[in-house]
C-alpha cells in the first residue's frame, strides 16, 4: 500500500517539476575530478621552546620524541578543534596548518 502510495506521489511531483523518473536516470556513478587536500599541523622546530603545551592539549597529534623535538603523529586525518586549540596556546606560535 505504502509502496504504490509513494509511487503515486512521485509521479504526480514528476508532471509538475518535469522530473524525469528515477528508473531513467543513468545509475553509472558519476566521477568528481576534486583532489582534496588535508590540512597537516606543522611544528616549526626552529622556534620551538619544547614547552609541551601542545602534547598536553592535544596527544593523539603530538608527541615528544627520544631527541627531545616534538613529533606530529602521521594521522590519516587532524581532528581540527584539537590542533586549532594547540595553535592558539602555543607561547611561541611554532604550529600552523599546512595544506
């Protein structure tokens, strides 16, 4: 009942918007040729003071290495509030995004 229902509505909702039925859409997946581009948070070490501010706000992106150099864990995406809030308490303004 529902079926034919729906089937009704779309038909009537076709004639007044002049909408092709659904069954004669081309249903080939269409391709986006859109490269996205990841933001990647930057540690600019040359002007790090090594505080740690950013380990603590945000530890599953940076990290402390045996050297004593802040890492950026490789991620396959920056949880962006996390980073932005690392950025921002940063005393010496070393991290940044880079697309």
């Amino acid at each position: 009942m529902l079926s034919m229902l729906a089937m009704n509505l779309a038909a009537k909702l076709a004639k007044r918007q002049k909408v092709r039925s659904p069954n004669a859409l081309n249903t080939k997946e269409p391709t986006l040729n859109v490269e996205y581009k990841m933001k990647i948070p930057i540690v600019e070490l040359s002007d790090c003071i090594k505080c740690g501010v950013c380990v603590e706000i945000c530890p599953e992106v940076f990290r402390l290495n045996g050297a004593g150099f802040i890492d950026v864990i490789e991620l396959s995406s920056y949880p962006e509030i996390e980073v932005n809030e690392a950025i921002k308490y940063c005393p010496v303004d070393c991290i940044y995004w880079e697309e």
